[in-house]
C-alpha cells in the first residue's frame, strides 16, 4: 500500500489535482533552512544517511529551528526513513510525544512547536500507512489534528503554523481547510515562505474539486 502511495505520487505530482497524499508527496520550501539530509528529488533518500540515528538527528534539528516550515519538511523526510520500520516509526513518535507534553507542561514558549512536531508527524504516519501501536490525538476525523489546534492556541496569529494546519487538512478538504488556508493567506508577509509555499500549494495541489477530494477518499 505504501509504494502504491508513492507510485501514485510519482505519476501526479506534475498535475492540477493531484491525488496522492499531500503531505507525503509534495515538499515544503524551506529556504535555507537545515532540514534531514535529502537527495535532489521527492523521494530521494540521502545516500550513506544511517536510519539507526535517525530518532537523535531529527530531533537535534528540530530543537534547533523555530521555522514551523522547517519541522514539515524534517518530518516528511522522516516519515519516508522509517516507513517500514515499525520499530523506528514508533520510537520516533514517541519521542516526540514525550517531548510535547513535557514542553506542555513547562509551559515554555516551545510548546506550540513540540505539539506541531508530534501532530503533524501523526498524520504523515497516517498518509503513508505507517502503523504503529500508539494513539495519536485525532479531531475532526484528522490523525494528529488535536495535536495541531492546540499549538494553534499557543500561536494564534502565526502564518506558519496555520499553513501546516492547510498541509494536515488538505486531503479532507472542507471549511477547515479553507479556514486554515485564509487565515495563512492573512496572516503571511508578503513575498515570506509562506506566501511562495501556499502560492505553489493552492495552485498545484489544493486546487479541486470538493466531489473530486471524496472520490479519491472512496
């Protein structure tokens, strides 16, 4: 089921209405930002990266960048390192979980990011059918999305973080998606990441229609 998905992407990522998982199959722009080390393509995996330290480093990165924009695409990247390591796929949820109610319950100004990281990591997992034996905080039918609302409490006027909430409901479509995508739209600086990424996502990815998104959900 995975390669399907990625087949999928492979064939589609050049279409209007692209019917692979969003999240999985379409990269962030992360700028210069240090993300997991990558390949040249997509679904290109780092030549020599050893997955056995995957868990540290994607950590390490991710405590060392406050762009939102760069945890998505770490955590795309990681998704892909561990899909079929159930083991590692658990592992580094947890971790991250761990870290997001510690953050939490510390009340530092870190926790909207932790809490990003677990959710978001949840609904790649969730794209791609990674399966693990954890729970991962669904709402509205969305694996990870409670997750995302609550680092959007924490950071409520916050492009960034609304346009990871767009990437996480995008595959459902919907007024939630809508409203994440407005609010991004409002709330991004002119010529920022975050307007290039949603000109390039509402243009190639987001835009189909309603009945198109639930047929591919059939």
């Amino acid at each position: 089921m995975r390669t399907a998905h990625l087949c999928l992407c492979l064939l589609l990522t050049a279409s209007v209405a692209v019917a692979g998982p969003p999240m999985i199959c379409h990269p962030v722009d992360v700028g210069d930002a240090e993300c997991l080390p990558w390949g040249s393509k997509p679904f290109e995996k780092a030549r020599g990266f050893r997955t056995f330290e995957l868990v540290e480093v994607t950590v390490k990165l991710l405590d060392g960048s406050s762009s939102p924009l760069a945890h998505m695409e770490t955590l795309r990247r990681a998704t892909l390192y561990c899909d079929n390591d159930t083991r590692l796929a658990t592992r580094l949820f947890a971790t991250l979980a761990a870290r997001a109610l510690s953050a939490e319950i510390a009340g530092g100004s870190d926790a909207g990011l932790a809490l990003l990281d677990a959710g978001y990591l949840a609904q790649c997992y969730d794209q791609l059918n990674v399966r693990t034996d954890l729970r991962f905080g669904s709402a509205n039918g969305i694996v990870g999305y409670a997750w995302v609302q609550r680092s959007l409490e924490l950071n409520p006027d916050d492009a960034e973080f609304e346009f990871a909430a767009a990437m996480m409901t995008a595959r459902g479509g919907g007024s939630g998606h809508d409203r994440h995508v407005a609010r991004a739209r409002k709330l991004a600086a002119r010529d920022s990441l975050v307007s290039k990424n949603l000109e390039i996502h509402a243009k190639k990815y987001w835009h189909q229609p309603r009945n198109a998104s639930a047929r591919s959900r059939r």
